[in-house]
C-alpha cells in the first residue's frame, strides 16, 4: 500500500459543490515505514540515468512546518500548474482542479505557505509498482501536513490504472489524504485507492532517470539511491 501515518482529531466542515466534506486537524503518529502494495510480479521498468544532472543538496529531514487549513478553491473551472525545482531539475504538474477540488485546494495551499520547500523524495519503488513518493518533510513515510480530507477522482480498476506521468496522493486507508503524493514514472496497476489529481508535463525523463539509479542498498523499494530534493515548489 502507498500509504502515511496521520490520525485525524478535529474536523472542520466545508461545504462545495453541494457534498459535505472535511479538512479535518491531524497530528502526525509514529509509525513504521509503509509497506509496498503488493503487485503482480514484473520485471524492472526499463531506463537509463544518462543525461541526469543533480546538484549537491544540503536538505535533510526536518518537522513539518505549521500551515493554515486549507479552503476550497472557488473557481474549481480553472486548473493550476505546479512547479517543482528540484537539485535534479524541474517538474511541471497540471493540476486537474474540476475533478479533484479539494485535493487541489489543499496542494496550492500547502505549496503557497512553503510546505514542500527544502524536503526530499523519500521513497523510490522499481519493482512491480513505480513511483517516486514525496510531501513528507521527515523524509520518514510516516508523517505530513496536519490534516486530512477525502477522497476524490478514483480511477476505474484495470491494467495500468496508473499511468506514466500520473500525480496522485498517498494515504493510509480511505479518506487519510493529507501531503503525501506520488509521482508515476512508467505504467502501474494499484488498486483504485488513490487520488489522482495531476499530470506530470514536463520532467518526467528527469524521474525515469532517478529510477534508473536505483534504490539505496540495492534494494526495490526504499530510500532513492539519488538523493531529490524539492528546493522550492510554486503554483499558478
């Protein structure tokens, strides 16, 4: 499962589109790393780290930094862009807000207070799912922003139900979103769990190449061998 830790104590209601929904407080709970879904098996997905350039980062873990509860866009017929610089090059997600307003609410607010600001990528998997993780400024999988909201845009249960260039939120069971999310570097089939709310348009040769550097201690699912770190992320 591609999940995180939160725990939900206090719920604020927020009223759109006319379905009641939440972004409910949260405290971040100790947990042990996530597990990876569990998949069919399959090979490696194929790639070269040729042409990736990363530059030296001094990022580390940190505790997450406080931020305002998120409100609902208003004009949820207007799709944003989010840029991720990071020491291996830029990122570029079109946000699909009409079909997932409060996820991209709660992404442009975190974005706009400087959440994803000098955190890494902590989870790279390249067997049998494949995706890079990131939004956990501990760099542990196991903490976030400080709350939660539903979820939305499931996709239909199929083959490849997760395409490449695929942007979609971690969680830990049903309607635990908070920061967490993934990027999807080559086709995966999950079980349709979780939010998708983006699209990668433009770096997503930079992930396949991460990918191709493998994870830490040779392993398949686990800390990225190449250290990424988001330096700064913007949304228009």
């Amino acid at each position: 499962m591609i999940k995180k830790s939160i725990v939900a104590t206090l719920a604020i209601s927020v009223l759109a589109l006319g379905v009641s929904t939440s972004y409910a407080a949260a405290k971040p709970k100790p947990a042990p790393k996530a597990a990876a879904p569990k998949a069919a098996a399959t090979p490696k997905a194929a790639a070269t780290s040729a042409g990736l350039h990363c530059a030296a980062t001094s990022v580390v873990g940190h505790a997450p930094k406080d931020v305002a509860l998120p409100t609902l866009i208003k004009n949820t017929a207007q799709d944003k862009t989010f840029t991720l610089t990071t020491n291996c090059g830029t990122i570029v997600i079109d946000a699909f807000t009409s079909k997932a307003p409060f996820t991209v609410s709660a992404m442009t607010s975190l974005a706009s207070q400087g959440f994803f600001d000098g955190s890494l990528c902590h989870r790279l998997t390249t067997q049998g799912i494949f995706v890079l993780q990131c939004g956990d400024p501990t760099a542990t999988g196991t903490s976030g922003a400080k709350f939660t909201y539903r979820d939305e845009n499931l996709p239909v249960y199929k083959a490849n139900d997760y395409p490449a260039g695929t942007v979609a939120m971690a969680n830990s069971g049903p309607n635990t979103n908070s920061s967490q999310f993934f990027l999807v570097y080559a086709d995966t089939t999950l079980g349709p769990n979780y939010t998708i709310w983006g699209q990668i348009t433009q770096g997503l040769d930079i992930l396949k190449a991460i990918a191709a550097k493998g994870v830490a201690n040779g392993a398949t699912d686990g800390t990225p061998a190449q250290t990424v770190a988001i330096e700064k992320e913007i949304v228009k």
